[in-house]
C-alpha cells in the first residue's frame, strides 16, 4: 500500500497524531545533530513496545549516548 493511500485512509484524528509525530521527530532529528555536533554519538534504541489493545502499537525509544574519548 503507498503512503498516498495510506494518508487518504486516515482519520482526521490520525491524520493530526502522525503530523505530531512528525514535528517530534524533527526536532529529535535536530537535537541529534546538535549533540553529534558537540561530540557525542547519539545511539536510538527501542526500550519497550507499546500496544493499544486493538491491534495498534509504537516503539517507545530511549537515547543511548556514547562520549568521544580525547
């Protein structure tokens, strides 16, 4: 199924929840770069898995950071 199908599927609701997600992951994608560029490796890594009890589930994420050594 492509994305465009997937979108004109979607919920007004959903349609708002995956625009939220996205601003998130953007400025997570932002403050990554901000931290690699004071010089730390950022690792994301699945912590957990959420699931709504209908079918539905996300990755739940924590960052793993790794310090360069001098």
């Amino acid at each position: 199924m492509s994305d465009e199908a997937n979108k004109s599927s979607l919920e007004d609701n959903q349609e708002m929840a995956v625009r939220q997600l996205a601003n998130a992951l953007h400025r997570l994608n932002d403050a990554v770069i901000k931290a690699v560029n004071n010089g730390v490796t950022v690792e994301l890594m699945r912590a957990s898995r959420y699931h709504n009890e209908e079918g539905a589930w996300g990755d739940m994420m924590v960052p793993i950071i790794h310090k360069q050594k001098d």
